[in-house]
C-alpha cells in the first residue's frame, strides 16, 4: 500500500525548524553578548559574566593586607554563586526575548 507524501506539511516543517534555528543563532549570539555584574555581600569583589555563564571580569576594592583569608574565600565562593545565578537569570531573560516566551529554559 503506497502512501501519500503530503509535501505542504513537510514544506511547513522545513519551514519552522529553519525558523527555530535562526532564532536559536540570535539567542547564542545574545547570550555571548550579555554580561551582567554582581558584588560580593561586603561590595569588596565585583565580578562580570555573560549569561552564558563565563566570567570575564574581577575586581577587587581596596586593599587586601587586611583581609581575612578565611573569610575572604568566603566573599569570592558567595559573589562566583551569585554571579552563576545572575548568568542563568539573564539566560532565561534573554531566551523569553529572543523566543516569545516568559518562561525558563527547563519548563515545557
């Protein structure tokens, strides 16, 4: 039994998964371009990611003589955190822009 190739449909289908592929190019090319700056809790760390998620920055204010080592580890393991949030919040911005939609990246 031969079956019937419906070309309409199958031109739709070319159509649309051509459509979300340049849209998937401007969502990697926004996501590259992006970055986002957050400080640590004390403001003495400032670290810039793009939210893809690489960190291209770092900058310390002041002096770091008196720092605590300790505690210094601590204010670089608290800003890296909140700069891996700060990537995947801007991910999700970016990708609700590029795409139509309000939701995160995990969600169906």
């Amino acid at each position: 039994m031969a079956r019937e190739i419906d070309e309409g449909w199958i031109d739709e289908a070319i159509e649309r998964y051509q459509r979300l592929e340049r849209l998937r190019g401007e969502f990697d090319k926004a996501v590259a371009g992006h970055s986002v700056s957050v400080h640590s809790p004390d403001n003495s760390i400032e670290v810039v990611v793009t939210a893809a998620g690489a960190i291209t920055d770092v900058r310390i204010n002041g002096t770091l003589h008196h720092r605590n080592p300790a505690e210094f580890a601590r204010e670089i393991q608290a800003v890296v955190t909140t700069a891996a949030d700060a990537a995947r919040w801007a991910r999700e911005k970016l990708h609700g822009e590029v795409f139509g939609m309000r939701h995160s990246l995990g969600e169906d």
